[in-house]
C-alpha cells in the first residue's frame, strides 16, 4: 500500500515542481551577486597593440583614475584576467596573436574595441597591413570611438560594458 | 634524458641547456613588439628582435595623398610626441614649396616641441617604472604630464594629435591669456621634476637595477650609428637643437646634457636632465616671442613641388628624427621616408643584452628609449 | 590689315617683356664653399666614377655606380670623416628600370662636418617580376664600411626587393612572416582601392 502511495512519477514531479521553485527564489539574487562581483573587478589584458595604448595609460593615471572602477592592470598573467581592450589598430602580423590571447584566457570574458582603428579600420583603412576592425577575429562587446578616444569615453565605455553584465545569464 | 615540458617552452635540443623564449607582444615587460631570446640558465645567449606588429605602411600611403592631406596619418607613429614627428616634414615641404614661415609661428612651434618633449619623456619614465616594479614612478609621472597636455589642448584643441603643425606655420594662433598661463603653469611643473631627483634617481633599488648594465662605450655608440639621449649617455656631445640649428633655437638659451657612463642609469637621467633644459627653453622663447603677427602663409590649392628633393631632420624625443621627400612636380609626393630615433637605436639592443642576466632585461631594454609604434611606421 | 599689325606688334612687345623678366629671374645661384669643396675631393679621387648630384647648403649628393660604390665608402669613411648612416632609403623608378638606393650618412666626430648630410646614391636594375633574393636586383652592402646600416637595409630589403650581398642576415623585418606578394614599395603595388 505504501508503495502504491509513493509512486514513482509523482515524487519526480514533486522534486521537478521543487527544484523549480528554489531556482526562481535564488537564480535572481544569485545572478546579481555573481554579476556584481563581475563587473566591479574588470581586470584587462596587459596587451598594447598601437597608439591608442597612450591614452589607456593615461586612463590608469591619476587624473582619469580607472582604478576606482575595479579595472587594475594586472600585469601577470592573462590567466587571471576576464577584459581586452584592444588598443587600436590591428595588423595582419598582430591578429593571429591577439586570437591566441582571447582564446587563452578563462570565461567569462568580455571585448572592449577602442579606438576608429579597432572599428573599421580607421585612418588606416586603405592600407595593406591593417585589418578592416576586429570583428572577423574576435567578438566585441563595447565599441569606442575616437581616434585617439578621450579618457573619458574610454570610462564611458567601460561603464557601458557593466550594464551589458548586469543583463547578463548567469549559467 | 627526456623530462616534460610546460607548453609554450622549447628547448634546442633535448639535453641542451639553451632555452628559448618569446618576450612577446603580450607580455608585462614588453612593448608592441617581440624579442627572441636564447638563454642559458639566467644569462642571456642572444637576441633577436621582431619589430612589425605595428606596421601600418605609413610611407606608402603617402604617395597617395597630398601634402596637406598627409598630416594626419603622419602623425600617428608618435601621438603624444606628435608635433616633433611633423616639424621635418613641414621643414621639408617648406624647403620643396619655397615657403617664408613668419616669425611668431617658429616661436609657437618651438614651444609646442618642447611641451611635446615633455609629454613623451614622461610617459616614457612611467612605463620604465612598471617594468622596474616601482608603481610611484607610473604614477607621479602620468599626473604631472597632465598640466602639459592642458597647455597644449589650450594651444591647438586636441590633447594628443594634436596636427597644430602645417607647412607654412601653424594651423591657428594661441588663445589670448596664453603666455601667463603657460608662465605660471611651467613653474610649477619645474617644481615637480625637481623632487623627482630624491624619490627616483636617488632610490637605492633603482640605483642597483640599472647602474652597471647595459654599458654602451662611446666608440660603439658612433660606430651603431644611435642617436638621442642613448647617444648623449655615451658621452657624445650631439643634439641637432645645437648643432644645425632650426627655426628660433640658435636664439635660444640651453645647454646640451652628456654624460659620461653609458650604463642603463645614466640612460635614464638624460632625458630628465633634458626636460628641465626644455622648461628653460619654453620660459625663455615666452619672453622672446613677438607679440603679434600672422602665424601662417596661406598656400595655394593643391601644392606643388618641382623634381627636387628634401631632408630636414629635428631632436625629437627619441633622437634625430629626418624626414626625405622626394617629389616629381605632383601634388603628391613621390616618396617619403621617416628616419625615427627609435629604428636607429634597434641595433643596440641584441648588442646589449648579449651577456646580461635576464633580470636585467626590462632594464636595459626600455632605456633605449624605444618606442615600438615609431620604429615600425 | 592695321588691326593685325597691331596686335603683333602687341605680341611681340609681350614676348620681349617676357624674355627680360625670365632673364632677371635667373640670377646665378653662389655654391657653399665648404660643400663645393667635400664633393670635389671626391670627384677627384674618382673621376667619372662618381659624379656629383646637387650642392646645397649642408646638403650634398654624390651618385655612383653599384659596382664602385664600395670604393667611394670607403673613401667618404676613411678621409672625409663621415661615420654613421642616418638612413637608408629605395626609390622605385619603373620608366627607367631601375630602383635608386639612397644613404645619408653622417658625422658624429669630425665638428665641422656636423650640420652636413652627405646623400649617396647608386642605382640597381628592376625586373619586372621580381624574386628578391634570386633576380638580378643586388648590389653590395655597406655593412663592413658603415655598421649601423645593417637593419635598414633589412628593411630596404623586405620593402624593395634590393638583395645586399655581405649582408649576413638579409632576412624580413617589419612584414608579416606569410607575406607572399610582391615588395610592397614598389610602384606596381597599388593600395586597395586606389
């Protein structure tokens, strides 16, 4: 009689229906604390491509302090970082290596294109190093224009990047 | 004796002890470039350097457009020390057109190099302090390069980029105001490089890392043919400021910093010593600049020149940096080459780091004052 | 009939006003002295082999034959003092067949050659497809005269197809490693789109 009680379908449907209910109470303030440990602690890729370089540098400078944001340069490995911001124009000698950092680092990563050169190619569109934009190599997240982008835009993108994460599913 | 490898290392031969490593262009003691390097446990065997991941084919692009039309992409081999990348090309094309450049606008221009000067050379002591571990030495420079970029945002709107220069002058004139801000703001900034001399070029730990390496004696820095504050660490006394002097400098008051050793050290100071000669340079042509005039001569369209040729070169940053162009009567130019400083100083860098720990290697290597985007065009 | 009379005598008085203003105009230009005298010892050690291309202030330009360039170096090297090469440039000129190989050389020891640039120049043959390394594009390098011209030749190499024998390492330098067309500097080269 016991047995005819607790039937086998129905207690997977009790534990699905359970199950069910639990990740609706936390998958919500689950997601939002990993995503908030996410985008408060973006930590870029030391990796200097052109010109644009100067004014990321100058970002990390106390004037523009990009550091009050979460986004440290770490300089040691890129095993522990989770940004790339490619700076600028990239050649046909650059992008296989720039592949080979994406496809190295751990996910969950993000792209940060800045710069007219990163786009489209930019002022050096025309000419027979230079890829037309990075899309073909690698997916961006942010574009950021300008030719060199002020420190400011580059912060405005940034910021842009954390409400693209705080959209984000966490699984 | 096979023993597993880590990915990434290879060794010549099993058994050999050489190694081989890429100091590659992503890594947190390079630039935008590569070196190859062979070691034997910490001794550096050779090194072999792979420039051109920055190779846009700046020359080649401008047969293509004209000589106005040339100006922007000109300038961006070197965007923070922009204005000394176009002043041999607007001397050149000066020279080509026959061009009269008035009076005040070589003023203007001779400060704008200087503050240019200024912007680089601190940039360049920023990163020379990430790679040595001294995290003060990013910081105090990238903030006092600030009140520059202010002067010259001021002056001609952009804050790196700034195409201010044209040939026949420059684009347009100071704002009013300009010479007591630029006063007021340049005393300061002399302060601030004063107490760099303690907290830096007298800290023990940095005295250790670069004093002894690197020696470059004056005979081999003639023979490679370097130029700039390498040179001038050696013990040669050149700067083209001096020596051919253009627009206003042979009216000026400065003196040539050359100093003796030759080591990663003294490598180090020159340019700093340089900058504080352009702030004497800069206070001096503010007192000297005629009050008024025209700051430009108006060229025709589309400018011509006749089947000549022209080199003009310029102290910039890096080191003398010349600019040859040939033209053959078209609004474009048949070809231009950049002679940069940082091309010219490439050879020393396997000569130097031959024999030297690979601890060493950050040291010496940025303090040829190598800009990877300038070497490669 | 007087009409046309005077319309040519109004040409023709155009015509000589012309020819005054054309003959003003033409003032003789004064050679600098000391760079009159650089390049005159040079074309007199080497008569017809080396002739001189402009004088110029601080600026003079010598042109040899490839195959006595070696001569003229050693010569610029070892009595007029000059020590290092400044540059090395190719200028492709493909209506003549030939590629122009320019160094500017310098003198860091000798004080009054300072403000001095001394350009020589020589000319190599062009084909037509070229096979660098393997065609008849070669001249000799400098490199055993003037040291510090080993990279930029490298770099006129990859760019000109200007083979340099002597050379130890006549290798590419700033190009990708796949590059697979023709040197890029050369006039046949075209950018996309243009």
């Amino acid at each position: 009689m016991q047995k005819e009680l607790i039937s086998s379908h129905a207690t997977n449907v009790f534990v699905g229906k359970l199950g069910d209910v639990l990740i609706k109470a936390i998958d919500k303030p689950l997601g939002y604390a990993l995503n908030w440990g996410r985008l408060w602690s973006l930590w870029p890729v030391h990796i200097e491509t052109a010109c644009c370089s100067v004014e990321f540098g100058a970002a990390s400078g106390p004037r523009y302090d990009v550091e009050r944001f979460g986004i440290i340069e770490a300089f040691g490995s890129l095993r522990q970082c989770d940004l790339v911001v490619v700076q600028g124009t990239i050649t046909r000698k650059m992008a296989p290596r720039l592949r080979m950092v994406y496809d190295q680092m751990p996910d969950p990563k993000y792209v940060i294109a800045m710069g007219a050169c990163a786009i489209t190619g930019g002022l050096y569109f025309d000419s027979y190093n230079v890829l037309p934009g990075i899309d073909g190599v690698i997916p961006v997240d942010v574009y950021v224009p300008g030719c060199p982008p002020r420190p400011e835009t580059l912060i405005q993108g940034c910021m842009l990047l954390q409400e693209k994460i705080k959209r984000m599913k966490v699984r | 004796m096979t023993t597993s490898l880590p990915p990434g290392i290879q060794l010549e031969k099993a058994d050999d002890r050489i190694m081989t490593l890429n100091v590659g262009p992503q890594h947190p003691g390079s630039g935008h470039m590569r070196l190859i390097i062979k070691v034997d446990g910490d001794y550096i065997v050779s090194c072999d350097p792979d420039p051109g991941y920055v190779h846009r084919g700046e020359e080649k692009m401008a047969e293509y457009r004209n000589y106005i039309q040339n100006i922007p992409h000109l300038e961006r081999p070197i965007i923070h020390d922009s204005c000394n990348i176009l002043y041999p090309y607007c001397l050149a094309v000066e020279d080509l057109l026959g061009l009269e450049v008035p009076e005040r606008a070589k003023y203007i221009r001779v400060i704008a190099s200087e503050l240019n000067r200024c912007v680089y050379t601190l940039y360049w002591l920023a990163i020379y302090g990430i790679f040595l571990g001294h995290s003060t030495m990013f910081m105090w420079p990238m903030g006092d390069r600030e009140f520059c970029i202010d002067l010259l945002e001021a002056m001609s709107g952009a804050r790196v980029t700034h195409a201010y220069f044209v040939p026949g002058g420059v684009r347009n004139d100071v704002p009013a105001n300009f010479e007591e801000r630029c006063l007021r703001q340049i005393d300061y900034f002399e302060k601030r490089l004063k107490q760099y001399e303690d907290i830096f070029y007298q800290n023990p730990v940095l005295k250790q890392r670069t004093e002894g390496t690197g020696v470059l004696s004056r005979m081999d820095a003639i023979r490679l043919g370097t130029t700039g504050s390498v040179l001038r660490s050696a013990g040669v006394d050149f700067d083209v400021r001096k020596k051919e002097p253009y627009d206003v400098y042979d009216n000026l008051d400065f003196q040539t910093q050359v100093l003796k050793e030759g080591d990663s050290y003294a490598r180090s100071r020159v340019p700093y010593l340089d900058m504080l000669e352009s702030c004497r340079i800069i206070k001096d042509a503010l007192k000297k600049m005629p009050k008024s005039g025209s700051v430009r001569t108006k060229l025709k369209p589309n400018p011509k020149g006749g089947n000549e040729e022209a080199y003009r070169r310029v102290e910039s940053g890096r080191g003398s940096l010349g600019m040859y162009i040939v033209s053959d009567g078209k609004p474009e130019p048949y070809r231009v080459k950049i002679s940069v400083g940082s091309f010219r100083n490439l050879i020393c860098m396997p000569y130097l780091l031959k024999g030297e720990k690979l601890g060493n290697m950050p040291a010496v290597y940025w303090s040829l004052n190598y800009w990877p985007v300038e070497a490669d065009r | 009939m007087s009409s046309e009379k005077i319309i040519n005598e109004k040409s023709s008085e155009t015509v000589e006003t012309k020819l005054e203003v054309a003959k003003k105009e033409t003032i003789p230009v004064v050679e600098p002295k000391f760079e009159k005298s650089l390049a005159e010892k040079v074309v007199t050690k080497f008569g017809t082999k080396a002739t001189i291309g402009f004088i110029k202030p601080n600026r003079i330009r010598i042109n040899a034959k490839k195959e006595n360039i070696l001569d003229v170096a050693t010569f610029i090297r070892d009595e007029l003092n000059f020590d290092h090469a400044e540059s090395v440039t190719g200028v492709d000129y493909p209506q003549s067949k030939e590629i122009e190989v320019v160094y500017h050389l310098g003198s860091y020891t000798e004080p009054q050659l300072a403000k001095q640039v001394l350009t020589l120049a020589t000319r190599v043959p062009r084909e037509d497809i070229p096979n660098p390394g393997n065609d008849s594009t070669r001249m000799p390098s400098l490199r055993d005269i003037f040291y510090s011209v080993e990279f930029h030749e490298r770099e006129c190499f990859e760019m000109l197809g200007v083979y340099f024998e002597g050379h130890p390492d006549n290798r590419r330098l700033l190009l990708p490693e796949d590059w697979a067309d023709i040197p890029p500097f050369r006039k046949d080269f075209s950018i996309k789109g243009r």
